[in-house]
C-alpha cells in the first residue's frame, strides 16, 4: 500500500496552480484541512494562510459565511470532504485536490463547477506533440499558440499529475475524468493540443490502472500525433546535461540569457551523463516511433532543425495535417524564449561525438 503523502509533497505538487493564493483572494472561502496538514500551513510561508483555515466547530456567525469550502486530507480527501458537507451544509465543499486541483490543472476554474465543462462539447480535433526533453518543444508550442490557429498546445502531463495518480485512492482522483474536462475546458475554436514528453509518458503509463489506461487509449484513437524531433542528437544530450547541471531550461529575456550563459560557463564536461542522456533519448524515441506505427494514427514528424528554418513553411503544413486546409494568413510572432546554445554546447558535443565515435549527424 502507498504510504500517504506529506503536507510538504503536496503543497510542492500544487504550487504552479495557486490555489492558496486562489483561497485568499475571496472572502467567502475557506479550507477545512486535517491536522497534518494544518499544521504544516500555520508553520509555512510565515503563517501567511493559516488565516484560510476553519474549524466544523467555527461560530455559527462564521460559518454562514463561507460560500466555499475546501475540504484537505492527506488520509482521505473524500471522506473530509463527505464530513465538510454535512457541518457547512450552505457552502459549495470541494476536496482541494481531487476537485480543485483537478480543475485548476485541467485550465478551468477551480471555483467553477465540473459539470458546466462537461456540458461543453468535446473538441473537434485532438492532437499531441510527442518529442525528447531539449527538443526545442517548448517553442514549437509557444509559436503556434502565438499564430491562434491551431489551439494551445501546452505540456499538461507535469509531475503533479503523476502525484495525484500516486495518491488517487488518498484524494479520489480519476484521470479519464480529468482527461475529458482537460480536452473541453482548454480547446479553442474546436482544437485541443497538448505537448507529451517521452520521459513523463513512460514513468506514468506502469502507474495507470486498467481502466486509466482505456481512456487514453480511447483519447488517441481519435487523436493525430506530431513527432517532434532533433536531427543533432549529440547537442540535445549536451543540452539536457546543461539544463540539469543549471537547474534553468527556458530563458526567456536578454539578461536572463547573459546570468545563465555565466552559470553554463562553469560547468566542466561530463561525458558519462552526456552520454546516459544520448542513449536515454534514443531508446525512447524507438518506443514512441513503434507505438506510433501500432496505433495506425496519423503523424507528422517535424523536425527542429527545420521548423528553425522556416517557421511559416512548417505552421502550413501543421495546419493542412490537422484540418486538411490550408491555413489562412498569418503572422510568425517574436519569441521571448532565448536560444540558450552557444559555443560551449558546440564544444561539448564534438567531443562527446569524437569520444563515441559517432558521426556530425549524431
């Protein structure tokens, strides 16, 4: 049985969402947490939202207040969540993870209710880009975000996701349902996109259940792919090596670029991580490629190197793969992101190549 998980994981796994700042920013929502984790929030950030948290034994006066309540256990969302309900029985009770989180993390309101999203209608296309860490994806997404064209494909599966799969018996999460709430509430004009990082994909999928995996299943099934890649294998493994070495991997104004260039720049060379993360990324991309071909989907493969090129050339044909129309006018926006390769990455790689014997295409 998985142990349950601590306050301090938790509040990490749920920090990009903001929903304590979520909390604080009404005055008619508070959160019923149990002991463990009010503890950690009266000790944390300076107590700055122990002022959130209520008691089933509040005033009267108090708790005819609260028009929203969150209910947070690290033992059993559900069941705190049943008891919340009968104690505030004026208040909309919500488990913090299994119904907050969830919405938050699948671009809807977390205050909003699940079934108006539902209500929608599920999009007309679905589509993935699938690729390596340092591929260039993040750009590739952000650029065809930026055309509006195409919807807003953006890396949804992140390590919160897998922390509420780990724990879904402890928060009563369901990943079909956040599947079908994510490809309703985060589409646009009738396009859902999403970016997929082999590494997360192949840690989560031993994780997933039967039934979990069915609904994925049943979501490519009517999804096309897009297999991003990068000709220069060397220079992706070179990239990660630095990216982790750094703790940055996306830069997205001119000084931030010349304080990482200065951190990148103490870095010594290591050709055995080099060389894990080359044959990591290549391993994976053997598995993706064989799923792709199994599944009988479409795919375009994009590789970086090209859209680099010529952006324009490669939005068109994205856009007649996906809709089977050419794509109408459109303007190729300025990126924030730097381009973070310099001479010391070109330096690491040829002799990573001449270490490993392996050819310039490598």
């Amino acid at each position: 049985m998985t142990e349950a998980p601590t306050a301090d994981a938790l509040f990490r796994a749920v920090k990009k969402l903001g929903l304590l700042e979520h909390l604080a920013g009404r005055e008619d929502a508070r959160l019923l947490a149990d002991p463990a984790a009010a503890a950690f929030l009266k000790t944390s950030w300076q107590g700055e939202f122990a002022h959130l948290l209520v008691s089933t034994d509040a005033p009267a006066a108090e708790r005819a207040r609260i028009g929203h309540l969150w209910a947070l256990s690290l033992q059993d969302e559900p069941r705190l969540k049943r008891y919340a309900a009968t104690h505030f029985p004026k208040a909309a009770v919500k488990g913090f993870v299994g119904d907050a989180a969830v919405m938050a993390s699948a671009r809807a309101d977390p205050f909003g209710e699940e079934a108006e999203v539902m209500a929608s209608p599920p999009p007309e296309v679905t589509w993935a880009i699938l690729c390596a860490p340092r591929t260039g994806s993040t750009w590739l997404s952000n650029l065809v975000r930026e055309t509006g064209l195409l919807g807003r494909p953006t890396e949804h599966l992140r390590p919160l996701i897998r922390f509420m799969v780990e724990n879904r018996r402890v928060f009563g999460f369901d990943f079909a349902r956040w599947l079908a709430l994510l490809a309703r509430s985060d589409q646009k004009d009738g396009i859902f996109g999403t970016k997929i990082i082999h590494d997360f994909a192949l840690e989560l999928s031993p994780l997933l259940t039967l039934e979990e995996r069915r609904s994925v299943d049943r979501l490519a099934a009517r999804s096309h792919f897009v297999h991003f890649r990068r000709r220069d294998r060397a220079a992706q493994a070179v990239s990660e090596y630095l990216a982790e070495a750094t703790r940055t991997w996306h830069v997205r104004s001119p000084d931030g670029l010349a304080r990482y260039e200065a951190e990148k720049a103490a870095v010594p060379y290591d050709g055995e991580k080099i060389g894990a993360a080359f044959a990591r990324h290549g391993a994976a991309e053997e598995r993706v490629a064989s799923w792709l071909k199994r599944s009988g989907r479409p795919v375009l493969t994009l590789w970086y190197e090209d859209v680099l090129a010529a952006p324009r050339a490669a939005i068109e044909e994205l856009h007649l793969f996906l809709t089977g129309r050419p794509a109408p006018a459109f303007r190729i926006p300025e990126t924030r992101y730097q381009r973070l390769g310099n001479g010391l990455n070109e330096e690491m790689a040829g002799r990573f190549r001449r270490e490993a014997g392996r050819q310039a295409d490598l």
